[in-house]
C-alpha cells in the first residue's frame, strides 16, 4: 500500500481531484448557465454592496453624531459645575456642530439624491454605448 504523504502521490490525487470538479461543473452547471445571468448575479451584487455602504455609512454618522453631543452636553455641565476644569467653551461648541452636522448627513445626502439628481442612486445594469459626432 502506498504512503499517503508521499510526495509522488499528492500531485495524482490533486489532479484528478481537479479533473473530477471541472467535469462535475461542466455536466451540471453548464446546461444552465449563459451570459445573462452573470450580467444579473453582477447587478445584484452591486446592489448589494452599495446598500451595505450607505448602511454602514448611516451607522457611522448617526453614532459618531450621537457621541459627539453627548459629550458635549456632559462637558458643558462639567463647566458649568468648574469653569477651572480644563473642557474649554469652543471646543464644546465645535463638538456639538459637529454633532448636530453628523446626525444631520444622512438627511441631507437623501435630499440631495432626490432634488439635485432627481432620483435616489440605482443600479441597472444598463450598458450605454458612446456615440461621437464630428
């Protein structure tokens, strides 16, 4: 019986191993696969991962804008309490305009989409060909 680790016999069984997965690929995915379906699996997941974006975009602004006044409310009623403290009035002022603009960006890039595009981003998949005129 032949050893298993043999370097002789790794490379015969990486080989058919391949030659087994191609021919299983060929007789039962080839008979319905075509073009257009790469096309469409290529469109859904664009769409896909735009939405992940502006999802994980919302979640950043909405926490990081919600951070931001918190700590600003806090630090205020910190000096408030210690004008001695060390949290400084601008600082303070600048975290919650920040704040507020953070929580207030998912708003505005909706609103932009749909008045100055005049439409929300979509992905179709249409394929537009160049024309040029002399």
């Amino acid at each position: 019986m032949p050893n298993s680790n043999s370097p002789r016999t790794t490379p015969g069984v990486r080989r058919a191993t391949a030659l087994t997965a191609l021919a299983l690929a060929v007789v039962v995915f080839a008979p319905g696969a075509h073009a257009q379906a790469i096309d469409d699996i290529m469109q859904q997941s664009t769409g896909h991962a735009l939405s992940a974006w502006s999802y994980l975009m919302n979640a950043f602004c909405w926490i990081l804008g919600s951070v931001l006044l918190i700590m600003c409310g806090l630090g205020w009623y910190q000096h408030q309490r210690n004008p001695n403290a060390g949290s400084r009035p601008g600082m303070l002022v600048a975290a919650g305009v920040l704040g507020g603009v953070f929580l207030a960006f998912p708003f505005f890039a909706k609103t932009a989409s749909f008045t100055i595009f005049n439409s929300g981003p979509t992905v179709t998949g249409e394929q537009q060909q160049m024309r040029f005129d002399r």
